[in-house]
C-alpha cells in the first residue's frame, strides 16, 4: 500500500513539475517577436477566406431559407423595441385607469376642450349625419380621450402618433 501511494505522490509531482515547465515553454513562444510576425501574417491570409465562407453561408442562407447571424440580430433587435413599446402603453393605460377612478371618486366634471368638439364634428361632416352636441359624450369620455389625445401629441406614446412620418407618407401617396 506504500508503494503505491509513493508512486501517485511522485505522479503527482511530476504532474506539477511538467505543467509548469509547459506553461512556461508556452508563455516564452508566445512572446517572440517572431511567432508574432507569423501569426499576424497568417491572420492577414486567412481573412479573405473567412469572408468569402461569410459570403457563402448568406447566399445559402437566401437559397434554403436559413437564418443568418445579422437576420437573428435584427428580430431581437426589433423584440426589444416591441417590449418597450408595450411597456409604453402599458404604462399610458394604468395612467389612464388611475385617472378613471379618480375621476369616479371625485365625481367632478370637467369642461371638454375643443380637440373633442374637433373630432366629433369633423366626424359627423364626413358622415354627412347630423351634428350633436358634444355633452352627448360622456364626461368621463371626453376627458379620457382628451388625455390620450395629449399624450399621443406629446409623443408619450411613440410610434403611435408622428407628425413627421404622417406629412413623408402624404407625401409618398401624392407622388408616388
């Protein structure tokens, strides 16, 4: 039983001796400058290589339908720009409940601003019906939909409401 616990003691030294010798055979090699002189030449004569298979792998990719690393980057691209939004309107939409049951607890009434008149009217001219007044709508109504229009003004609510997109699109649609 002494033998063999002498021989993995001095397995084990050995081990230890042997691995720093290679560490250190290792660390010196990479050090020369030579070995950087060819590494760096090697480098520049597989680059070319590494782009073309790049080049490859895309045009596969559009024959058998695969996707690529840039395609998968740009869906997880657009995921997270997903979530933000909802949480955007996630966020608009508990603003709002609050404000719904502070308008209910309070039972106040507030006066509706022109927007609403706006909107009701220039519904009803397209319509051709009959114009109503706009106390028709419900209080409550007419200062949610005061609110969410403010804040879609406001941009609180991106993507929903850009001016700038909107006038580019008329624009397209006239011309194109």
């Amino acid at each position: 039983m002494n033998d063999s616990q002498d021989f993995y003691k001095k397995l084990k030294e050995w081990g230890v001796k042997t691995e720093e010798e290679l560490n250190t055979f290792i660390q010196e090699f990479l050090n020369k400058k030579e070995f950087m002189v060819f590494a760096n030449q090697k480098g520049k004569e597989i680059m070319p290589v590494l782009k073309k298979l790049q080049n490859n792998i895309e045009q596969l990719s559009v024959i058998y339908n695969f996707p690529t690393k840039n395609d998968v980057a740009a869906v997880a691209k657009l995921a997270i720009q997903i979530e933000e939004k909802v949480e955007k309107i996630e966020e608009t939409l508990t603003e709002l409940s609050q404000q719904i049951k502070e308008i209910n607890s309070q039972k106040a009434v507030f006066p509706a601003s022109g927007l609403l008149e706006n909107a009701l009217s220039g519904l009803n001219e397209k319509s051709g019906a009959p114009q109503k007044e706009p106390q028709a709508v419900s209080r409550l109504q007419a200062v949610l939909i005061e609110r969410l229009a403010a804040k879609i003004k406001n941009r609180k609510i991106e993507g929903v409401y850009d001016p700038a997109r909107m006038k580019k699109s008329k624009k397209k649609n006239i011309h194109g």
